[in-house]
C-alpha cells in the first residue's frame, strides 16, 4: 500500500475501550466483566481494532490472548487519552457549577488590597479549584491590559479612553477624610477643606487620578495644605495615618480594612467621588467563573456600603 493511502476505516472508541480492559483485565473474560458485556464481543473488538490499525496487539499461539510490545506501546497512549477524556468530562460538570476553570483579573489598589482578597477567600471557599490570578495595578494599566484581552476583567476607576473594552458601574462612593483615631478633627462629623489647613496632610501620588481630583478641590476652595508625605496606595496612606503621621483621604474600602486600627474616618466637603467600573474585553462574553466571582464581590461591596450607613446613623 502506498505510504500516502489511508486506511478507509478508524479505530473507534468502543474498540480501544475493549483493548484497555483487556491490557488492565488481564484476559477477555475479566476485560467482559469490566466493560459489562460478553466475552465473544471483547474478542470481536480485539480483531476489529486490530484489523483497523494494521498492527497485531496480541498473541494468540499459547491460547491465550498475550499482548505484543507493540501493545504495549499503545496502552501508554490510550491511557493518556482516556484520563483527557474523563478529565474533560470532569471539567464539564465542575464549570456548570463554576467549580473549576481560571480567572485573571487586575484590581485598582484601593479594592484589590482588602475587597477583594476578602471576595476571593469566600468565592474560594465555594469554588477550590478554581484558579485564581490577580494583579494590583492602576487604573490605567488595568484598563490597558482589559483592551488587550489579558485578563477576564478589571476594576478601574474611571474615566475610560480605550477602545475594545465594556465597562459597567460598579460602585460611586465618597471619599473620606481619614485622621488618627486621637486626632482633634475625629470628633467631627463633617469635615471641609478649611479644616485640615493646620495638619500634616498624606496625599495620593500624582500619577494617581484621585490625586488630580482632590488637588482640584483644595484649589477652588483656595487652601493650601501642608503636603509632607506621598503614596501611591490609600492602604498606605492609612497606615501612615494610623501612625500619627497626618491626615489625607481614603476610600470607604480601604476605611473599612483600617476601622480598628485608629484610623477615623469623615465625611468631607465638597464631595469627591469615587467612581469605580468593571472593565472586560469586548466582544468576548464573560465566562461563568468571572461572572460567579462577581456576584460575591458585590455583596462584599454591599456589606462595606451598609456598614457606613449604619456607622453615620449612629453618628460614628
């Protein structure tokens, strides 16, 4: 036959199904038991595989069927291929319950240093073997990683330029003025510019857009800040707040992860939004696992939102 020919017929499942159990049975009565049939249909599927392969898998001299090495050879593979076939059966079931699978996502700081990590051990808890990867970075990295397909979603804040991304809201929160829990100022139920001309002021680094924001504020309301410190995370800046070092704004996230450890946070005036969106690549639907995860990151977003509400009723 010329190399070139192929064999008009194929090896089916149900031949290499036969040829398994008898390599793992041992012989075709207990290859019959293993597959539930008879052991005349084992060895018609023997001769069947054999025919259609053009390769002798057994010898049949002793009266018995004794496996060739060339039988050997092919056992290796088609146990590989059906360990792949029962593992895609396996993942099948596991993302209908989006218990399996991988997400990729990159956080803006303010979210991805507690939020998140705290949505992630609850969506963990649910889901354990699904891979999770997340990236801290800023909202305009986060935005150009979603416009080029490198992650499932982002959470930025906004504006948003790019082309080939979606974006939705995902929450408008006011910032907050936050100051050592000892401070004169935490007394205060509502605080405005004029009110932190004499402390230490903690700002955001000014690639940042919230720092863009709040200088705007101060310039309009003509007040001059003592600027002694930077950072580019709002986790910092609290931690440097809750070290005594000055006062600056935070989020309600990041107040959130820092409410008992001397860290007050204010209510400010004017108000300064903080407008975070979901980012993910368009024309590509999200997947069931980022979809699940997003479902337990909003009800940790609401938990946060109802823990300030109940902290202003009470005057906190």
């Amino acid at each position: 036959m010329p190399p070139h020919k192929k064999f008009e017929t194929r090896v089916n499942i149900r031949q290499l199904e036969a040829f398994r159990a008898l390599m793992i049975a041992g012989t075709a009565k207990g290859a019959a038991r293993l597959l539930g049939i008879s052991q005349p249909a084992i060895s018609k599927l023997i001769e069947q595989a054999e025919k259609n392969l053009n390769l002798a898998l057994f010898d049949r001299s002793r009266g018995r069927l004794t496996p060739t090495p060339e039988a050997g050879l092919l056992f290796e593979e088609v146990e590989k291929t059906f360990i792949a076939v029962d593992k895609v059966h396996e993942i099948a079931s596991d993302i209908k319950a989006a218990n399996a699978g991988s997400l990729t996502i990159a956080v803006l700081p303010a979210l991805g240093l507690g939020l998140v990590p705290r949505a992630i051990a609850r969506f963990h808890a649910a889901h354990p073997r699904t891979r999770i990867s997340i990236s801290i970075q800023t909202s305009a990295k986060v935005e150009e990683w979603a416009a080029a397909q490198q992650i499932d979603f982002g959470i930025a804040e906004f504006p948003f330029a790019r082309l080939g991304v979606e974006s939705e809201d995902f929450c408008r929160v006011e910032q907050l003025l936050a100051v050592p829990s000892g401070h004169p100022l935490a007394r205060q139920r509502l605080v405005r510019p004029a009110d932190v001309v004499d402390s230490p002021f903690i700002s955001l680094t000014r690639n940042t857009v919230g720092r863009h924001v709040i200088d705007q504020v101060f310039l309009q309301a003509q007040v001059e800040r003592n600027m002694v410190l930077e950072a580019q995370f709002a986790a910092v800046i609290a931690g440097m707040i809750a070290q005594g070092l000055g006062v600056g704004f935070i989020d309600p996230f990041t107040a959130s992860d820092f409410r008992d450890k001397g860290v007050a946070a204010l209510r400010f005036e004017p108000r300064i939004e903080f407008h975070i969106g979901i980012l993910h690549p368009a024309h590509r639907p999200m997947s069931r696992v980022a979809r699940e995860f997003l479902k337990e990151l909003r009800t940790c977003r609401n938990e946060v939102q109802k823990e300030f509400r109940s902290d202003r009723n009470k005057g906190v």
